[in-house]
C-alpha cells in the first residue's frame, strides 16, 4: 500500500474476515541463487491477504509470496539516536559507509512502497515488538507500539523475552486489549490490544501445561497456505526477572516447532515458517554481508545455528531475532537442503524482503527458488502521515514528563565496546546512590544488556544540545529495576567477574560495567574463566580480599542471578532500593549544570587483552 492509500481502496479487516487462527540493498547468499524462479511463477496485482481482494486472472502452478520481515523493534517509535540509530553498509569498492536508519514514520512508507504489486504479501516479525521501550511507548507500557504495529499491517509475530517484562497477564492484554489495570485508560478510548497474533508455542502455563498464547497461525490467500510456528528463546527466565516469567515454563525451541510442524502438515499446511526470538553472530556488522561466503552460513555463528540445523526440514524458513544483528543466510536443514535464515537488526532500522515460491501442485515451498535480502529502512522518503499523526498524539501526552532537563554533557556518551563510557557513568551513579542508602557500599556493577541506548550531545528536540531530558534518560535505562545491595566474600565477587565469561556466558561474554575504583585485566587470549586474571583485580588499588566481605550495588535484575550471574543471586543482607532510572537521574542532576557538563568517562577500568 502507498503511504497515503487512495479513497476507494478497502482497508483490510482483520479479525473477522482476514486471520485464520488455528489453535539501499543487495541480495545475498541467502538467495540460494543457484536455481532460477519457476518459469510460471507470479507475483500478481495489489491485493493482499484473506480479505477476498485481487483474485487472480488464470493461476499458474507457481505463485510467489512476499514475506516481509524484521525484528526487535523496542517501541522506537521515533528515530532512534546515535549509532542505534544507523547501519553499517559495505559499498562496492569493499569500504563500508554508516547510514542513519529507523523510525516508523519511514518504516511504514518502505513496507508499503515493497507491497505494491504483491498480490501475496505476509509482514511478520520475528518478538522483541515491545520492551525496554523509550519513553514515547514505554511511558504508556507500549500502547502506542502495538497501535503502530496495528497500522503497519503486522500479520503475525513470535514472542520475545521482552514480551514477558511486565508479566504474561500484561502481555495477555496487549494482545486482547483493555485498559491498563492500575493506570487506567490513557486517553477517552479503551486500547484495542493487537490486530496481529503473538505466537507463543514454547511458554506454557505451568498449571496447565498448555501454551499461554496460540502456538501457531495460518495465513491464506486463493488456495495458497503458510503456517507460521512462534517461539522465544528457551533460556528466557535467565534475561528477564523473574517476576515477569512467574508461573511460566519455556521449553525447547527445536522440540516445540518440530512439534507443531507435525501438527499443521496434519492439517494440509505443507509450507511452514518459524519466527524465532533467538539469533546468531555474523562475521560482520554490515547489514549486506555475504554471511554464505565462502560456503552456506559460514559467515554466522551462534545459538541459530545449531536450532536451525535440527530444526525439521518441513520448516522452509526461519525469521530470527534477539542478537539485534543483520543477516540472511542459508544454513541445510538435517536433510542437508538449503534453508534461509533471517534477522533484521533491530529499532526498526532494516526489513527483511523474502520471495518464497509456492507450489500449488504440492501445497509446498519451492525451497530451491528462495530469495531473501535485508533492505535499509533510509530516512529520504516520505514520511507515513499516520504514523506522523500517531507520534504527535502520544508525544503531546508524554511531553510535559519526558522534555524535563535532568543533566547536560559535553559529547555523546557512548555504550558500544567491552566497557563503555555509558556503562561507566551509570555504574558510578548507582555506587553513588548505594552510598547514600549506606556508607559501607565498596562497588556498583551495572549489566551491559540494561543499558538501551547512548546519550547524544545533539538535541532530540527543543531542549538545546547538551541537555539530557528525562526521556533521553528514561530510553537508556527503562526497565524499572530497583537499585539493591547486597553483602559477597572477596572469592564470591572474583566468581561474579569470572562468570562474565564462563558458564552459560562463555560462548557471548556480557562484560558487566563496573564503577570507579575496581579495576582488572580481561585477557581475551585465555579460554573461558581464565579470561578474567585473578592477581589483577583490585578494589581502589587494593588486591580483593577472598575472606573479606563487599557491599555491591547493582540492579534487582542483577541481584537476583540474572544474565547468567547466578553467584550475584547467593548475596545476603539485602536492601532494595529505589528505581534504578531515579538513581541514574539523580546522579546527573548532582553532577552537572548547564556552566558545567559531564564529561564522558575514559572507560579504562578494564584493561583488555586480546
């Protein structure tokens, strides 16, 4: 559809006529390029979906469907600032240029502009749609989010461990609609909840061992079936607190689709695809690299690779996600075929543009035949007027919180790399805070996954450059932890550190940001815990004492084992604090003014080795 869809053209219906609910670019090597499209093969005119529209003049055995894609959205609603707001792009002559991306306004006028002439065209989106939000949604727990998924023309998507922040009952309503059941209705209308299915074949309710949202969803269109299988990654209840996963149980995600693409084909449905919220690691961070050179996913590696390598081979695609990285790969299924893995980034700053052929005489996907490339979602073409006017009429609720000076900086403060200057300030602000709940509080340690978003000297709008809002503030850290302390022995704090790259973090390290005065070599040289050198840490310049005992502030996300530090779980003589973005605000308040910003911090506590 245009951005503007002319007056005589039907918006499409949904739940009543359309769902069926059963229980910038090049193409990469994810084209499976050897084989040509079937000579019959045809995309058609307009229509799209079940609604009836665009019959066909004279179907042939072969029909393309457009599957468009992408993935870890967060509730960027607006363009997001600084480098999460670009992509990486190799240029022909083999240098790479950054380009600024994302924004739905933009979002929305690229799959709309993709669609037109795809008579067969699916959106579908690979979890993460809400969650850690910036203040835009997440002041209104991302209403406004699934309001723009609604009028991008979402179909279907899996879950995503951000999906579960506020707890199934939260994400239940986003999916059924109501009211929030403590805030009540942010405007005069009762919030409709989604258009779209969340999929959610993996969570089950431990009481009824039964799937807490539809495991699955089968789109049709003139004959033509694609079943889509959701799941989240397995190790959800490790990422998220444990509040939010309370009463759930996550299972296997190569069992669960093997499962359920038994019971579609029961059903007829031979062409399958699984959205799954887990993901992998391309050799490289631009979006168009041939993650199949030199041979079939060579250039990936991670937590997919093995899913997508067991996953049945009745499944002809997988739409990935949570890694936020970019890639389209073809990885054999265990019959050794060709099959093509996707992710798109992350903020809404890539799609996924994917051409399966369907073949009619067997009700399957010509799986020699696909065609898949990631595409930038550029900031030069018009913006969609509705998703303008939608960001208007939340913005203008929001405004009066989120434009509220809290601290001014001298330059962009960053949270890319092994430690960050980010990762730094707010591990110092949280120290900071712990101190004033008690003076004996030694360090802070601060997890990088927390950390959303860097602050950007540039103004996000009319505030000047150099001011940090509330909003800027709340889209680093929105997550709504509090701020606890807890008592560990010297040896306990040394296994803290060394479970940054061991455990079920040895094959991704998350290196914890750590406040002023613990220092300590990582030799990236070493294998597993060996990473982290045990004579080198020292607490103000002083060796850690294994008998002695250290208060550590760090947020209730942390404190109670998350991320894999189950050590951090084991502490006592806990104090729970306040909101950790209050203790983030408070610190720059205190710590600059307008004659006198912050500096960046030099991130030099780790000494890396590699």
């Amino acid at each position: 559809m245009p951005a503007t869809a002319p007056s005589h053209q039907p918006r499409r219906r949904r739940r009543t006529s359309r769902l069926l609910v059963a229980a910038a670019t090049v193409v990469t090597a994810g084209a499976l390029a050897a084989a040509a499209l079937p000579a019959s093969a045809s995309t058609g005119g307009n229509g799209r979906g079940n609604d009836g529209h665009g019959q066909g003049h004279g179907q042939g055995r072969y029909q393309d469907i457009q599957l468009l894609s992408f993935n870890d959205l967060h509730g960027n609603l607006e363009p997001p600032a600084g480098s999460s707001g670009r992509v990486t792009e190799i240029q022909p002559d083999g240098t790479t240029e950054t380009v600024d991306a994302g924004g739905v306004e933009y979002l929305a006028t690229h799959l709309r502009e993709a669609r037109k002439g795809n008579r067969y065209s699916i959106t579908a989106a690979g979890g993460d749609m809400v969650g850690a939000s910036p203040l835009l949604s997440g002041l209104f727990h991302d209403e406004p989010t699934i309001e723009a998924l609604n009028q991008l023309d979402l179909d279907v998507t899996s879950v995503g461990n951000h999906e579960f922040d506020e707890g199934a009952r939260e994400l239940a309503r986003l999916q059924n609609g109501g009211c929030h059941p403590t805030e009540g209705c942010y405007t005069d209308k009762t919030f409709k909840g989604a258009d779209f299915p969340y999929l959610a074949a993996n969570v089950l309710d431990e009481k009824t061992k039964k799937p807490i949202l539809k495991p699955y969803w089968v789109w049709k269109q003139n004959g033509v079936k694609v079943g889509f299988i959701g799941v989240t990654l397995e190790g959800t209840p490790g990422i998220v607190s444990a509040e939010g996963v309370k009463g759930l149980t996550f299972k296997d995600e190569v069992e669960t689709i093997n499962k359920y693409a038994k019971e579609l084909q029961r059903q007829g449905v031979k062409s399958i695809v699984a959205l799954i919220h887990e993901g992998g690691f391309p050799a490289s961070s631009s979006y168009n690299y041939d993650c199949d050179s030199p041979g079939a996913g060579d250039g990936v590696s991670g937590p997919i690779v093995d899913i997508a390598r067991n996953i049945t081979p009745q499944v002809d695609a997988l739409v990935t996600g949570h890694t936020h990285n970019a890639y389209v790969c073809t990885i054999p299924d265990p019959a050794g075929n060709p099959r093509t893995v996707t992710s798109a980034s992350s903020f809404g700053r890539l799609y996924t543009d994917t051409t399966l052929t369907y073949d009619r005489a067997t009700g399957d996907i010509a799986r020699t035949s696909v065609k898949s490339a990631n595409h930038v979602v550029t900031r030069d073409v018009p913006k969609a007027p509705d998703m303008t006017r939608l960001i208007d009429r939340w913005n203008t609720l929001a405004a009066p919180i989120g434009n509220r000076p809290v601290g001014y900086v001298t330059a962009d403060i960053n949270r890319d790399g092994t430690e960050s200057p980010l990762g730094d300030l707010i591990a110092d602000a949280q120290l900071a805070y712990g101190k004033e709940q008690d003076p004996e509080t030694d360090l802070a340690l601060m997890n990088p996954g927390g950390i959303r978003a860097p602050l950007t000297y540039a103004a996000s709008g009319a505030e000047g450059d150099g001011v940090v809002t509330y909003a800027e503030a709340f889209t680093v850290q929105p997550f709504a932890n509090t701020v606890n302390l807890k008592d560990y022995t010297g040896a306990q704090l040394i296994q803290v550190l060394k479970e940054q790259v061991s455990g079920p973090n040895e094959a991704a390290p998350k290196i914890l940001q750590i406040s002023s005065g613990l220092t300590y070599t990582l030799d990236l040289t070493k294998s597993g815990a060996d990473r982290v050198v045990t004579d080198s840490i020292r607490l103000n310049g002083a060796p850690v004492d294994e008998n002695a005992t250290y208060r550590v502030a760090s947020n209730s996300f942390l404190a109670g084992g998350g991320d894999g530090f189950t050590t951090l779980g084991e502490g006592t003589n806990e104090s729970v604090g306040a909101d950790d973005l209050a203790a983030f605000e408070q610190y720059l308040t205190a710590n600059s003014s307008a004659g006198s910003p912050l500096a960046p911090p030099a991130a030099d506590r780790i000494t890396v080795v590699r």
